[in-house]
C-alpha cells in the first residue's frame, strides 16, 4: 500500500536561466500570449506572468538604478 500524499502538496519544478529568457522573450518579443507559452511549456501560467513582470520592470530601470535606490534608504 503507498503512502498518502498531503492534499495540495505539489512538487516544485525548477527552471534554469535559459529557460525562464526563453519563455519571457516568446512573450515580450515574439508577442505570445503568457497563456499560450505557458500551457505550450507545461507550466503554470502565474509562474510566467511573474518572470515577465520582472523582466519588464528591469527593462524599465536606467543603468545604475539600484545603486541610488540604496544611496537613498
């Protein structure tokens, strides 16, 4: 007989850098739906959503940001 797994407990896929670029730039450059790009590579669409995000808000940072983002706290 196999144990019972909790309910709700998933195993946590881990995502090298080049697949999460991969996956942004088919959204951002090629201009893919996060949903299409998601489903197409077997994830979770709210994991996508969340690297395009962040990709789009580094895009948006000028260079050396952060340095007078520390400067100021």
């Amino acid at each position: 007989m196999e144990a019972a797994k909790p309910a709700g407990k998933r195993q946590r896929t881990e995502y090298n850098a080049a697949f999460r670029t991969k996956a942004v730039r088919r959204v951002n450059q090629d201009g893919q739906a996060a949903a299409r790009v998601a489903q197409a590579l077997g994830m979770s669409e709210a994991v996508l959503g969340k690297w395009v995000r962040a990709a789009r808000s580094q895009a948006v940072r000028p260079a050396g940001s952060e340095a007078l983002e520390r400067e100021n706290k």
